[in-house]
C-alpha cells in the first residue's frame, strides 16, 4: 500500500488505500479524525490510474478537487491561498482582456533594476518560512518522515528517517518547470492549459523512476519547504500513521 499526505498549520493529514486520517492540535490538545475513501471503487478513476501520463493528471486533479472541497468548508483556514489564487485569476483576466493598460501599470511598478525585485522577492519568501510557515513546513517534514518510516517497514524510530520524500508536491513541480523551459527553450510551446496538463502527467512518471542522483535537484528545494519537526510534529504524524495502518488492517 502506498501512502501520502498533505500538511497544515496545525496538523498533517495522511492518506492510504481506504481510509485517511487528519491528526492536528485544537486548544493544544492533539485528536484525529478519519475519512473514508469514497472513490475507492470508482471504475473510471481506477481505469485511467493504470495509464501512464493520464494517472498523474488524474491524481493532480483529485488533489485539487479535494483541496477545494475542504477549502469550501472552512474558508477561514484557508485565506492566504484562496485570496493569493483569486489576486492571480484577477491579473490574469485583466492582462487578457486589458493589454495596453496593463503594460502601462507593469511598467509603472516595476522601474527598478530586476536584481531589487528578485532580493525583495527571496527576502519575502524567507521571512514567510521563518514566521508564516513555519508551522507547516514542520507538519510537512514530519509528513515525510511517517511515510518513509512505513516505507521502511517501521524500521527503528519515525525521527530516524528523512523529512524528504520522492513522491513530494515539490518535486513534482521542480520536474515540472525543468520540463516547460525545455519544451519552451525548443519553441514547441503549445496551448498552456493543455501544455500544462500533459507536462504535469509527464513529469508524474519521471517522479518514480528518475535516480536519487538527479532527484537530489529537487531535493533542494524540498530542503526548503520542509523543516526538521519538534516532538509535537512527530506525535502528529505517529498518530496519524498508527491510527491509519489500524484501520486499513481493520482493526478498529
């Protein structure tokens, strides 16, 4: 059985075959809940995971399906990234629809030498790592070691192992973007959503097999977005694993 997961400010979230479990602190104290698997026997989704490209677009899409669904039911939570994905739908139809203004505000913004833009920018992203996020990069690595801990067939403690994982978010979008430059770079670029889709499926299947040679460059961003957990990371995450692997061998 294979797992994943998904991290929060305040939890992890991992998921197997029939079952996922949410493990997160409320008031300080630690409980979990379950979910049950309800596509499990969807025949559609069972068919197109078994095709190459085509499994790794379906995954990304019940990802989505599934982020939003749960965004849905507590906008609260999820504020930062509803309101940065509605901020960039906005700009995008405002630079489709109103090129000649838009270029005009561009030019107006953007009137340093780029290098500031680029110092502002990382100078950003590490502030939010160190404040913002940190609580969630933490869930994440913790996330990351409960699964290679299963992979490892429970070998030893959960903090031995690594907080990265090959199947990880973030690898999957470094592969990604390798992949758009050089499709781009040869000028075969075609329609983006399209382009896009078919790059994700792509880079999906590379994800399981490339070596640990080359996947060392994703792991540098991966580096990044996951930060070694403290122990109430790690109670998480056991938790949440003991909890699942119970009930996928219906024991509970």
């Amino acid at each position: 059985m294979k797992i994943g997961g998904r991290a929060y400010r305040n939890g992890l979230i991992l998921f197997g075959e029939n079952y996922s479990v949410k493990a997160y602190y409320q008031d300080g104290r630690l409980t979990y809940t379950v979910g049950k698997n309800t596509l499990q026997d969807n025949k559609f989704i069972n068919t197109v995971e078994k095709i190459p490209i085509l499994r790794g677009i379906m995954k990304l899409l019940l990802s989505l399906y599934y982020f939003f669904k749960e965004a849905a039911g507590n906008p609260k939570k999820f504020w930062p990234i509803l309101t940065i994905l509605g901020v960039d739908i906005a700009l995008e139809f405002y630079f489709i629809f109103f090129p000649t203004s838009s270029t005009k505000v561009v030019n107006s913004i953007f009137f340093l030498p780029p290098i500031f833009y680029w110092a502002a920018l990382v100078g950003l992203i590490f502030l939010l790592r160190n404040t913002l996020l940190k609580e969630i990069f933490k869930f994440h690595g913790a996330e990351h070691k409960a699964v290679n801990y299963y992979q490892a067939d429970l070998d030893g403690q959960i903090n031995d192992h690594s907080r990265l994982a090959r199947r990880c978010g973030t690898n999957l979008i470094v592969i990604f973007f390798i992949l758009m430059i050089i499709l781009e770079g040869f000028g075969f670029g075609f329609n983006f959503l399209l382009e896009t889709l078919l790059l994700l499926g792509v880079a999906y299947e590379l994800l399981m097999i490339i070596p640990d040679t080359i996947l060392q460059i994703p792991y540098l961003l991966q580096r990044f977005t996951t930060i070694e957990p403290d122990e109430k990371h790690l109670k998480a995450a056991q938790t949440a694993l003991e909890v699942l692997l119970a009930y996928e061998n219906e024991e509970i």
